[in-house]
C-alpha cells in the first residue's frame, strides 16, 4: 500500500522561485475536563481544546490541506459517548474556513489527514466530487486500524461516515516522506498506530514542526504529561515519541506546533500568513 515518493509529488523542480505560505484555520473548540485530554489529578479543571487544520499554499505542489476539522452536523453524527466527553462549544466547517482565504473546496489540491479520528476527518465530506479527494495522503497503518475499529463495532474516535466518503482515493505512506525540499512528512506510532507530523521549512519563521495528537500542548510537552482518557493502552508510546520529538526539534532548531494548544492555536492564526 505505501507509496514512494516520486507517485506522491511527481518531478520537482530544484529551484523555488518562492516559499511557501501557510496558515493556521481555527475550526472552533470543544470544552472538557482536563483529564480527558492529559494525565491530570484536578477533575474540576476544564481546557478548551481547538480544532484546526493546517493550508499549505505551495509553489509547486498547489494547495494543500492539512486535517479538516469537526463535521458540523454532530449533533446527528457523533456518538453519545463523544458528545459527553467532548462536547462542540464552536464550530466553523472547513468550508468556511477556507472562504475566509478566498479559496473553495475545489482549489484544494492535496489533503493530509494526520490521522482518521473524528475531529481531524469531519470536514472530508466538503470535498466530495473535487480532485482533492481522489489524494487524501494518511499513514497505512492508521488508514487500517480505523477500517480494522469501526468494522469491528470498536470505533473509538473512528467514525466511518466520515472518512469513507463517496470517490475517496487514499495514498498511503509508511514511513519518513519528502514531499518537497521544504515539506516533509514523518509517522509517529503514538496516540494511533501511524500518526502523520510535518516538518515545514519557512523561508522567514524557520523549521515548524508539527505534532498533531501525539502530543497536545506546549504544557504537555514541557512537563511530559501523557495523554488522560482512554486513548492510549499504555504511555510507553508517548513517551517514545516525545524522546524522538526532542530530537527533532534539536536536529532541526524547530518551533513545535501542537495538536490542541488553544492559546498557541489562537496566537498562531493572528499572526496570518506565516512564510
């Protein structure tokens, strides 16, 4: 299933005639118990957890999108369970997300899903019958446990509607994948079995380094909390992975950027075009 790196991006050219420009797409939050996001001993604690997907305006691959966000009609669509434990308190669809950039559904031209939960992959169904759709990039072996959860009655945070939706072609990766000099893309076998995390190199603002849910805040990060819920089996993972993120954002003298930082979220869409 993996796919090499020449099927992904085709002929580059060697020469970028300019960077590329990305934006953070603030996609609304949902409101819960701390403890339901890190290991946290407060049960009265509450966080505000963004959701947020990531356009990538490149000089030769076109745009690309990084997640989608909720689907804005959850009420309907999610599960008792998530709605009690991770209760929408904002939604902005990724369709309207993206009118704010002045683009549509149609001018996507790449998706990047890092992984298939549900507030990641709500937003596919905007882009039925585009040809972002026929190119959903996502890791093998999440792209099998999510068909392996929700086939088995064990969803979890897989909700199939949402993801096999109608002309979906995925392409799948499996390990470390450059999809351009300043885009890269890495697995990261914590919180699913193969989340995907970019490295983007900014021509102005330097390496990011992207996280997703493996590791939700800057706080997180800082004081090595271990995700809180049912997420995750064990934290050996998260930890494995956070060993590994410190090296990278070493190697790379990266700025992180986390899956659910509200407050880095919220200061990262003010800063607007980031190149």
């Amino acid at each position: 299933m993996g796919l090499k790196t020449k099927e992904l991006i085709g002929k580059e050219r060697s020469v970028r005639a300019m960077g590329m420009k990305i934006s953070i797409l603030y996609l609304g939050k949902m409101e819960f118990p701390k403890f339901r996001l890190v290991d946290w001993k407060d049960e009265g604690a509450m966080v505000q957890s963004p959701a947020v997907a990531i356009l990538i305006q490149h000089p030769t691959l076109g745009n690309i999108l990084y997640d989608t966000g909720n689907c804005e009609d959850f009420s309907a669509v999610y599960t008792e369970e998530m709605l009690h434990d991770y209760p929408i308190t904002e939604m902005i669809s990724i369709q309207e997300a993206l009118a704010q950039k002045g683009l549509t559904p149609d001018d996507i031209d790449l998706i990047i899903l890092s992984h298939l939960h549900f507030d990641h992959a709500g937003g596919l169904k905007h882009f039925v019958g585009t040809k972002a759709i026929r190119r959903v990039l996502v890791s093998e072996a999440d792209l099998k446990n999510a068909y392996w959860s929700v086939m088995t009655g064990n969803g979890g945070a897989y909700i199939r509607s949402l993801f096999d939706v109608e002309g979906i072609q995925f392409q799948t990766i499996r390990e470390t994948t450059k999809l351009a000099e300043d885009l890269e893309l890495f697995i990261q076998a914590s919180h699913t079995p193969g989340v995907i995390g970019m490295v983007l190199k900014t021509d102005h603002h330097g390496t990011i380094l992207t996280t997703s849910d493996t590791i939700y805040t800057a706080e997180s990060y800082e004081k090595e909390l271990p995700p809180g819920g049912t997420i995750n089996k064990t934290t050996d993972e998260f930890f494995d992975n956070l060993k590994r993120i410190k090296e990278m954002e070493k190697a790379y003298h990266a700025t992180l950027l986390f899956g659910h930082d509200y407050d880095q979220i919220m200061d990262w869409v003010a800063k607007g075009v980031i190149d």
